[in-house]
C-alpha cells in the first residue's frame, strides 16, 4: 500500500509557489473571517443550552437565543468540518438577536453557511429585523430569490435567484455586500459572485433587535416568515464592503484539504472521466519539456511513454471539459505501471475554475485551491501509481495541477511528472454524514440489524470486542469488534437474502462514553459486496466486488459513524477488508450499519435483470 503525506504546505516554499494567489493562505475558515473584523459572528457550535455565542466581541450581552426547538446538532459543511450546525424547522425555530450596537450602515456584509430544505412560496426571513421601522434590514427568501429589504430606501429591493446556485438539500456558502454609496448589492455563492443588483436610497441600516431564521412582526415575540434550513457561520460586517477576493478566501479556507481524501490507489479509468479526450475535454500546460506532451494528459493511455512532465518549478498541468461541470472526485499519477516511480517526489495543488474557457493564461486570481498533496521521502514507496481522490463537490469548467519540484527531494531535471488527469462525478463512496445514529427510516431499514443478518470475520480479539459486535445495535468501544490481525483481515455481515443498498455506516467509537476511544483507526477500509448465497468468513475474494477504498489518517472525527453513500447495488452481503497503518494496533469496527435502497417505480420492473448486470462494478481481488 502507497502511503501518502497529505497536508497543508506552510513552507516558504510554498508561499513563494502562489505567489500573489489569497486562497493559498493557510489559514482556517474561522481565521479568515475574523480577519476581516466581522462586527456579530455566531459560529453555531453549541450543543445544548440556549445561548448563540458571538465569537467576534465575546461580549454576553450580544449573544443570540436559540428559540423554538432550534435543532443543536445538524452536521455542517464538508462533514462537520466547521464544527456543528443549527436546524431551523421552518415552523417555530429562529435565533432572537439583541441590538448589536453599532452606527448607521451604508455599507454593510452579511455571509452564511446555509443548506435550505427547499424553496416555498411566501416570505422566509433570513435575518429580520423586530418590527418594521426605518433602517431595518430585512433578507427575505422568496421562493429561491434573496431579496435585501431596507425599510427607507427605494423599492423594489435588489433580489436575487440563488435556486442553481444554492441548491436546495445541499450546503452552500453565501455573501451578500451592500454598498449604498456605490448604488449596488452584490450576491456571492461559494465564492464566486453570482448577481449585482442596483440599489438607491441614503437610509443606513441599523442591526437589531432581530431574528434569524423567522421576523418578530412587533418586536414582543410574535414571530412569522419562518425558514427552513441548516444554518452555519453567520456573520455581519459593519460598514464593510467584502471584496470578491476576500470572499474567495473565506470559501477557499473551508474547503480544507484535509477534505482530499485517498479513494484509491492503482486501479483503471472509471466511466465518465469527464477530463479524457474523447469526453471532448482538453489538456494545457505550463513550462512543458517537449512539443507534443500536453495531449499524453488524457489520451486515456497509462505509462511513462504517454506521461507529460515540465521544465521548471511552478509547472503545471489542466485539462478544460468544455462546458461546467460538477466534479468530486480526481485521479492523477506517474505512469501507473509501477515501472517508473521517478519524477514524482514534491508538491501537487489540485486546483479548479470556474473560469469560461480555462488555459494557461487564465489568471491565478481565477483559481480555487482545494488543496495540496506532498508526496515526500516519508512515504514508503513513490508515488508512481495512479491515486484516485475525493473531495466535497464544486462546479468546475476546469482542473489544473501546480507542480513544485523539491530540491531536497530529487535534484534537477528530475522534474514532476504527470500521466492522465481524470476527473468524476459519484464515483462510489461519498461520505454524506459524520456522527449521526442509526437510520428510523422504515422504508430504508438498516438490513445488518433485521432477523436473519449474520456478522462474520476470520478472527476476533475477544470479549468485549467480539464479532457480534458488529451488528449487536448499540454503540461505543465495549461493543465494538476488533480483528487479531493489522493488515489482513475483514468484517462482514451476511443479510439473510438479495437486497438493493446504497449506502453503509461505520465506525470506531460513536458511543459517546465519559473517555472516546480514537485509537485503532488508521489504514485502508475497502468496501466489498457479494450476491452469494450466505456469505461468510469462507467465501472466496473472487467473490467480492469492490465498491471503493477510503483511506483513514487523521480523518475528521475518525473515531464517529461514517455513513457513505454509492449507486445501488444487490448484495447478499457486504464485508470491510482492512489494512492498519500502525502495524502494532488492528482497526476497530463500531456498528456495521447497511441500509436498503428503494429504487423508483419503474425499476421494480427490471430489478432481476438489474441484478444480473452489475458488471460495470468491475470485480477485482481485494484482500
């Protein structure tokens, strides 16, 4: 197994390596809006109580009140990755916000994180000011269009349609900046502007009393306009008018590049690599070392012979799909024929654009980090073979990869090498929920606790940590399974029949004992199904097909539930085959939790054929 380093580079060298670039700054999404000054900031990351604390002043008296059965544990963006969330049930939940003090704003930026879980008709507040007097703010969801209403100015108030931008039942970051001077309100979603509207009036607005998420119509608690949302990370900023790269920044730090995660490594082309060739898609670069190399980056070819590498440091490589795409995954290698593993030591910033018709020449300005991988002497083996990765969806109309030969590493001219860049949409395993219980849902049950299912593995280290733990229904370390070897080993359950699943859960300790035990996490976890009649700890590996392979290090909370989801499948039962990267301590299992999909309609009709043509899968031995 290839090892890989994956970390933020907070090297000089790396400074040196963006340049100019804002969203290279390592720092964390938090960090970048306090850099701004945000005048209000309530992060959302409370867990009980009533209190919304404002980080931005850390003064009591300007914290908000959870109201109304605000929901205190949603997950937030990126799985969590900005600490927890708010619920809002768009019937009786809102923040009441006191009067945050402050002069008359002219010039004023709110920003979120929001998920809505729809768009209704009628008014929905987004934030409300009590009552209805002159300077108040208020930012009404109509249907999916924002409108930014300040009592005193000229109606009708800049509004903006965000239903594409913002999808409903998916995270998104939102900006809006209000700039009276100039006559203009901007909207930015996920960090890129998305409307300017005119506006006009010399009314300056004053924040609060107020409500997120509902409008108090009087000022005495009759609230209205209720909405219905996730919401994250609420800031105000007082007479600031956020610039588009500072919006950038903000969006580009919560894409951490802890979130790039090792899917797998080796393997072929999957379907639907929208960066190949003959998808339409082209490549382009930057210092190549021959005529002719550009094209090897998606001729949908493997080796060092159709391999592309650069003369210089700050290289890089792109491919332009020809029209915006949505992408989360990306693979890319050295030869991926594990004859060559030189060239490959240093630096990769996976980045994407949004930028119409994207090339060597489009500005740095105009690209979004998503993160950055260093493959260094500290992994056991280079990095020759292709390494497939994961991260949390973006539009894109292009990918690239800066390369920064390290000296240290491998002298010149042994520059970067590069051979195919693939880039997907669904490819299997995408983490939807981190935390979280066991599904309620009686139409999707979870099939490892049904009468019938059977858990399996060829070894225990024994009681508590015994093979029924792996579906015996409750949490935590005690009922947790644990297998007596690091590297080559595997849990599973068998479930009693043919079933359609899409998504399985995971994890270590989700028992939320006194101690949580985050140990014994580490390694590689691949995903395995049959459709053999009562499968077991004897079933051959020819039997298994792999759904994908999920890489753990340092992973965000890698001691909770995981709940992935992937096309569906028919399965008589699924298994973990499990590679430790401490070779001293075996990975534990805490809940192996499978959960039965519904297909449409339609499908019922063709579900035995269905069955029977699962071939695009790809068996491969796993073990």
């Amino acid at each position: 197994m290839i090892r890989l380093a994956t970390y933020l580079v907070l090297s000089l060298a790396a400074v040196l390596l963006l340049g100019a670039q804002s969203a290279w700054a390592a720092l964390t999404y938090e960090q970048e809006v306090m850099a701004d000054n945000p005048w209000t900031y309530y992060r959302f990351n409370e867990t009980s109580g009533t209190t919304a604390a404002d980080t931005a002043s850390g003064i009591a008296a300007r914290a908000g009140t959870y109201t109304g059965g605000v929901g205190m544990t949603a997950t937030s963006p990126f799985g969590g990755a900005l600490g927890a969330a708010k619920n809002f049930n768009g019937s009786s939940a809102y923040v009441d916000v006191p009067n945050l003090g402050g002069p008359s704003n002219t010039q004023f930026s709110i920003e979120t994180w929001i998920k809505p879980s729809g768009y209704p008709g009628g008014l929905h507040a987004l934030y409300a000011k009590d009552g209805w007097s002159s300077g108040g703010l208020h930012a009404n969801f109509t249907g999916s269009s924002l409108e930014m209403a300040v009592n005193g100015n000229t109606s009708p108030w800049p509004t903006q349609n965000l239903g594409t931008a913002l999808p409903a039942g998916s995270w998104g970051h939102l900006v809006v900046t209000y700039d009276l001077p100039a006559s203009e309100v901007k909207f930015y979603a996920n960090g890129q502007l998305v409307g300017t509207k005119a506006t006009s009036g010399s009314t300056g607005v004053v924040f609060g009393p107020a409500a997120l998420a509902s409008w108090d119509t009087t000022g005495s608690g009759t609230t209205t306009r209720f909405l219905g949302a996730d919401l994250d990370e609420f800031a105000i900023y007082q007479n600031t008018v956020l610039g588009a790269d500072r919006v950038a920044a903000h969006y580009n730090a919560a894409i951490d590049p802890g979130q790039l995660q090792l899917v797998e490594t080796g393997g072929p082309f999957s379907a639907g690599n929208m960066a190949a060739a003959s998808s339409g898609a082209t490549a382009f670069t930057k210092n190549e070392a021959a005529a002719g190399m550009t094209g090897r980056l998606n001729n949908g070819t493997f080796g060092n012979s159709s391999s592309w590498f650069g003369t210089a440091d700050q290289s890089f490589a792109g491919i332009v799909f020809g029209a915006q795409e949505t992408i989360d995954h990306i693979a890319f290698g050295r030869s991926n024929t594990a004859d060559f593993g030189d060239r490959s030591l240093g630096n990769y910033t996976i980045q994407y654009t949004t930028a119409a018709s994207p090339g060597a020449s489009t500005p740095d300005s105009d690209w979004v980090t998503l993160g950055t991988l260093a493959y260094d002497n500290s992994s056991p083996a280079s990095p020759g073979l292709r390494h497939l990765y994961s991260f949390p969806a973006v539009d894109a109309t292009g990918v690239r990869i800066l390369t920064d030969h390290n000296e240290f590493l491998q002298p010149p001219p042994h520059y970067i090498a590069i051979d195919e860049i693939e880039a997907y949409n669904g490819h299997p395993l995408t983490l939807i929920e981190t935390g979280g219980t066991f599904g309620t849902d009686p139409v999707h049950p979870n099939l490892a606790l049904r009468p019938g299912a059977t858990p399996f593995a060829p070894d225990s280290f024994g009681s508590p940590h015994s093979i029924a733990g792996l579906n015996d229904g409750a949490y935590g370390n005690d009922n947790s399974w644990i297998g007596t070897d690091p590297d080559n080993t595997f849990a599973g359950i068998a479930l009693g029949g043919m079933f359609l699943v899409d998504r399985v859960a995971w994890g270590r300790d989700n028992g939320g004992e006194a101690t949580v035990f985050n140990d014994r996490t580490d390694g590689t976890y691949t995903l395995q199904f049959t459709q053999v009649a009562n499968p077991d700890e004897t079933t051959l590996d020819d039997d298994w097909t792999t759904i994908g392979s999920l890489f753990y290090t340092d992973f965000y909370q890698d001691y909770s539930r995981h709940l992935y989801e992937f096309d569906t499948v028919g399965a008589t039962g699924f298994r973990l085959v499990l590679d430790a990267t401490r070779q001293d301590r075996q990975i534990a299992i805490d809940e192996f939790e499978i959960y039965q999909a519904v297909p449409e309609p339609s499908a019922f009709a063709i579900w035995a054929i269905a069955l029977a043509g699962l071939a695009w899968y790809g068996r491969r031995r796993r073990k």
